[in-house]
C-alpha cells in the first residue's frame, strides 16, 4: 500500500509541494504526513527557537556569539578517527556512530542515504539494517535528498527506536512531527548543509569547475578557501573558492538553499561537518544530553582537540557582498594568489566558520528579499537577522 501511494505521487509530484519552487524536496510531501506541511515546512513555517526549545530545553541566547552563530550546544571539538574508514568522505564518524549505535542495539534502523547503482550522485534514501548498509552510504550526496519518504516505511516496519541522519530542512520538519511517529526514541545526527543542487544543477557545477566532471566522486568547499574534488583514481583536484565561474554558477544552487538559515542544523542532538575545524580534522558540535551520549560511544575510537579561532572574517565578508552580486570571476593566477594570502592570513578554525556562515546569510537575505519580500520578515529568524546587520547591504 505504501507503495503504491507513492507511485501515484510520484506521477504528478509538482502537485503536491506547497512550498512550491522553494522546495527542498525533503521527502515529508511524499507521505501523507504532507497533512502537516503547513507547520512542518522549514519555508512556509520558520519555527527554530521553538523547536529548538523542545528538542533541548532552551533556545539560543542571541547575546552569547557562539550561540547566536552555531545555535545551542554543550560543547564543541574538533576530532577524527583514530582508524579512518576507507572510502569515507572525511574520516568515517557519522558511520561509526550509528554502527556502533546499531550493533549495541541503540537504535533498530538508521535512516541515511545511499547513492542509486545508475548513478553515483543520486540520492537513494534508505533505513539502514546492518552496518553493511551504514558504509554503503558513507560520502555526502551534493544535491536534494527526500530522506523523509521513508516516514510512512517508518510507520509500516513497526520500529520504535531510530537514528534519523540528515540537514537542516529534513531536521526541521521531522521534528515537527516526530511525535507522531510512534517511536519510542529518536535520535538525530545532522550535518551542515548549503547549497545543495539539483542533479541538473551539480552536472553544470562540475562541468564548468572540475577538469573531469565523470570522474568526480566527491567533493567539498574547504578551510583552505578551496573546491576539493576526489576522483576515482585516487586523485585530488584543487580550485580556489575566488576562480569559480560565478557568473555562471549564480543561479545553479536550489532556491530552498539560497533561502535556507540554518547552516548548521540546530535542531539535531549532535552534529558532525567541517567547518568550524582545521584541515583535516571534523567539527563536533554536542546539543544536548542525547548528543553527548551518542559521541560518548565513540570516544575511544577518536582523537579530539578544542577547538580555536583565529584572524578576522568581517572585511572578506564585505567584500565577498559585491563580488558574489556582480559574478565576479577572477583570472585562474589570481585566484591562486587571493587563495594563498586568505588562507594564510584569514579567518581560521570557528573564525572560518563564522566567515561561511556570514558569507551565506547576508546573501540569502538578499536573495529573499528581492524574491520573496512579502516572506522576508518572517521567514528570516531573528539570530539570522542580528548576524547580517553587521554588514552593509545594497539598497536593492
């Protein structure tokens, strides 16, 4: 029956986003949990602080900067894996969390996201059974997953305990209706997500920036100020952040994306990325009790540090307003040069972080309120508003 109820969506599927072109194709408007979209969507109802109160007692204090900027936390580190996983797109800690939370019988399925056999970047969302299936979904997928179409498969399997692995919007509808579920215990591990594509949309970025888009297997915007692409032999590919064909490239990322405020997944128990660490190493961000207890599992399995800030993002912020507005693309020569100077002089470690998450915010800002005014005032959170206010904007 689940099935075929989505077979008959999927025939006219464009019908059922009221979201419209700001879908992010999270997968809730492929159930019948679409009866709650209205509430549950993270562009017809911002709803973070709320949820963040019920998903960890508090939401964020807007006078405390790491919490207006990476939302509530008990801690954070930077760590990597004593043993890395092969193949892994950093060192393997999201997959060795929910192994280790399914082979001691934490969770009975893990909600993640394996790529289809056609096609090694279509996402191909799945409940995990086995940590065969966990390391079969180790690597990001770079465009839009609907990992929420498994909630009816959720409903039908009869599990009552789940790790739920996603990003920000999947986060904000799911816990929107988690209690709805049925289970006895949700656990979520989020990762920070921005800009993700269409398939479409990932095809032109790897056409216009990669030497050679058919071999890519990954690929990531780095501390360094640079687009690391892995290849399938084995090979690292290297294009500064300031060489990217923007003036192309502008109207490639998922207006969900271009209008999305939340980076850094508040909503999860525990998130793990990048961009708050060094080169090389992952930044953990710990919520609350349940996020703590899920690194606990691991922590014999990892290396941690505290994490640092260094340098001063705000003058690249303010010129990067203009420079990403008018598709400013730099000379291949210099872009290497910027990228050297940057990446030695500029902003480090959660400084960095801070750097993205201004970069990202000022331009969604922009870009809702020439789109979308009517939505502005709503729609853009208020830690959102106070981190962009620091900057100058064009008029118009």
């Amino acid at each position: 029956m689940v099935a075929a109820h989505k077979k008959a969506r999927a025939l006219n599927p464009k019908s059922r986003r009221p979201a419209k072109e700001l879908c992010s194709e999270c997968g809730l408007c492929d159930t019948h949990y679409i009866h709650y979209v209205k509430e549950a969507c993270a562009f017809l109802n911002q709803q973070i602080p709320a949820l963040e109160e019920a998903a960890h007692g508090r939401s964020r204090d807007l006078n405390q900067e790491d919490d207006l900027y990476f939302g509530v936390h008990q801690s954070m580190m930077a760590a990597r894996k004593t043993d890395p996983i092969p193949g892994a797109q950093w060192t393997g800690i999201v997959s060795t969390i929910a192994i280790e939370m399914l082979n001691r019988g934490w969770v009975e399925g893990v909600v993640c996201v394996q790529n289809t056999q056609d096609d090694r970047f279509e996402p191909k969302p799945l409940i995990a059974r086995s940590p065969e299936e966990i390391l079969a979904a180790r690597v990001n997928k770079p465009t839009l997953s609907p990992n929420l179409n498994i909630l009816e498969e959720i409903e039908a399997s009869g599990l009552k305990r789940l790790l739920v692995i996603g990003v920000g919007c999947q986060i904000q509808a799911l816990r929107s209706v988690e209690k709805k579920l049925g289970l006895e215990r949700l656990y979520v591990l989020g990762t920070p997500c921005v800009d993700n594509v269409s398939r479409s949309g990932l095809q032109k970025f790897l056409d216009t920036t990669s030497r050679s888009p058919d071999t890519v297997v990954y690929y990531e915007f780095m501390q360094d100020f640079q687009v690391h692409f892995k290849h399938e032999d084995g090979s690292e590919e290297k294009v500064p952040f300031f060489g990217l064909k923007t003036n192309q490239l502008k109207d490639v990322f998922a207006p969900s994306c271009m209008s999305c405020f939340d980076y850094v997944n508040s909503l999860a128990d525990l998130v793990v990325g990048y961009m708050g660490a060094p080169y090389g190493w992952q930044w953990i961000v710990v919520r609350n009790p349940t996020g703590q207890a899920m690194l606990d599992l691991v922590q014999d399995q990892i290396h941690t540090q505290p994490v640092t800030a260094q340098g001063d993002r705000k003058q690249a912020v303010q010129q990067s307003i203009p420079a990403y507005d008018q598709g400013v693309t730099l000379p291949l020569w210099a872009a290497k040069l910027m990228g050297i100077f940057i990446e030695r002089f500029g902003p480090k470690g959660l400084e960095y972080a801070r750097f993205s998450i201004d970069s990202h915010f000022t331009r969604n800002y922009l870009y809702v309120r020439r789109n979308y005014p009517e939505k502005l005032d709503a729609h853009v959170p208020d830690y959102a508003k106070k981190i962009v206010a620091q900057y100058r904007l064009p008029k118009n």
